[in-house]
C-alpha cells in the first residue's frame, strides 16, 4: 500500500477569492477610512455646530437677557446685549468664539438679537412679526448649506442647498 500524501497549503481557487474579497472591501472602506474629500462633512458639520451655537443664544436670551448671535470675519460668537459689542458668552469646551475651518466660509456681518421668547419680533412692538433670517455656509469644494430662524417660533433650520 502506498500513502497518498497531501501537500499543505492553499488551492488556487482559495487564494483568487482572498484577493477579490480584499478588493472588493478596499473600494468600498478606503475612502471612508482615508476621508479623501473632507469637504462636504466639514460643512455639514460646521453648519450643525452654527445651529447649536445660534440655540444657545436663543435659549441665553429666553432667561430676559437680550442676546446677540454674530458672524464676523470668518468667526462667530454669542454676546450679552443688542448688538456684537457686548461681553462674550462662553461656548462649550470654554472658548469664547468660534473660528470657521479653511474648507467652509458663512456670509459676515450677521447680528441678530433674540428676545425673551428666543424669536426677533417683540410682541406688543412696532415692528410685529418679520421675515426669517438666514446664514449661508459655502464649501471650498462646492456645496452650500442654509441655517433659516424662522422669526415667528424662532425654529433653527439647516437646509442643504441643491446645486
């Protein structure tokens, strides 16, 4: 009798279908995992983070404190008073403004005040019920996002715009 012996190893087959499965989650998990085009998460991002921002002065100005939300230069921030001259209010990790990344601009000059009800209209004043209030928020590679404060509830809205 002879002894059929076998050889260790993988088949042929075994070793093609290793290689189409690395292929396969390398298309489908390497640009996840390398974040080629951080752009558009940036900015969705940044927008949440406005969003957030511009809540917390709602919600500072809901304690019948005026407060101010502000966009200037590439930075925002929230301050106590009726315009962006007043002392500012601290935003969460303990800083005191806001930088914008390189990748994301938002249009400037934004001061919006909000009243005692987290809204731009004074009930009882002159000026009644306005419009909403918008920021745009662009991306260097294309892509914009809109945060809208609808002035009669205050509701902060982040839409992204259709290109």
């Amino acid at each position: 009798m002879s002894a059929v012996r076998r050889a260790d190893g993988f088949t042929l087959f075994e070793l093609v279908l290793v290689v189409i499965l690395l292929g396969i989650l390398t298309a489908v998990a390497g640009p996840r995992i390398t974040n080629i085009d951080p752009d558009p998460v940036d900015l969705r991002t940044e927008a949440d983070r406005m969003a957030v921002v511009i809540r917390y002065a709602q919600h500072r100005a809901m304690n019948y404190e005026p407060t101010s939300f502000c966009v200037e230069e590439g930075r925002y921030f929230v301050v106590r008073g009726e315009d962006c001259t007043g002392a500012k209010l601290p935003l969460s990790g303990g800083e005191d403004e806001r930088a914008l990344p390189d990748s994301v601009t938002a249009s400037s000059g934004v001061d919006w005040t909000f009243n005692h009800l987290g809204t731009f209209n004074r009930l009882g004043g002159l000026e009644g019920v306005s419009d909403p209030r918008e920021i745009t928020l662009d991306g260097r590679r294309g892509g914009s996002y809109t945060l809208t404060v609808h002035a009669e509830t205050g509701y902060v809205e982040v839409n992204e715009v259709a290109p």
